[in-house]
C-alpha cells in the first residue's frame, strides 16, 4: 500500500498545482523530510524553480546529555602491539 498525501490548493491553476508536485517530489527524492537534528535550505531561481537543497546537520552540541565516555566503551577490548 502507497501512502498518499492530498493537498487542496486552492484558485491554484493546473500548471501551478504541477510546479508545487514536482516540488514536493524532489524534497522526498532528497530525503528532506527524513532529517534529524539539522535544518535545510532551499534555494530558488528567479521563475520559482527549485535549483539546490542544502543540508546542515549538527553532529554535537555540548547541551547533550552525552553518555558516560566510560560507558561507551564497555565492550571494547583494546589491544596495542
């Protein structure tokens, strides 16, 4: 079964609802909608066109509530020759 998901533009013409669908099928094609812990940027020309995504995602923030540094490395046996 394939989800789907209804928008109702209104006063929007046919040639408008298609620009706002080829759109939206890029952002899912670009997993856009799948980021965690960052942000997105999109860029458009001067007719409205979608011409980049840009993603920047934070990998540490020091409000972390971090894991113990001991903890992460219960299981790991170090051996140095």
């Amino acid at each position: 079964m394939n989800p789907t998901i209804f928008l109702k533009l209104e006063g929007a013409t046919v040639e408008q609802a298609e620009h706002c669908r080829s759109i939206i099928e890029l952002l899912f094609a670009n997993d856009v909608f799948n980021i965690r812990r960052g942000s997105v940027t999109l860029h458009f020309d001067h007719e409205g066109g979608l011409k980049q995504i840009e993603r920047d995602r934070v990998v540490w923030r020091k409000d972390n509530k971090d894991k113990p540094v001991a903890k992460l490395y219960d299981n790991v046996i170090l051996e140095v020759k």
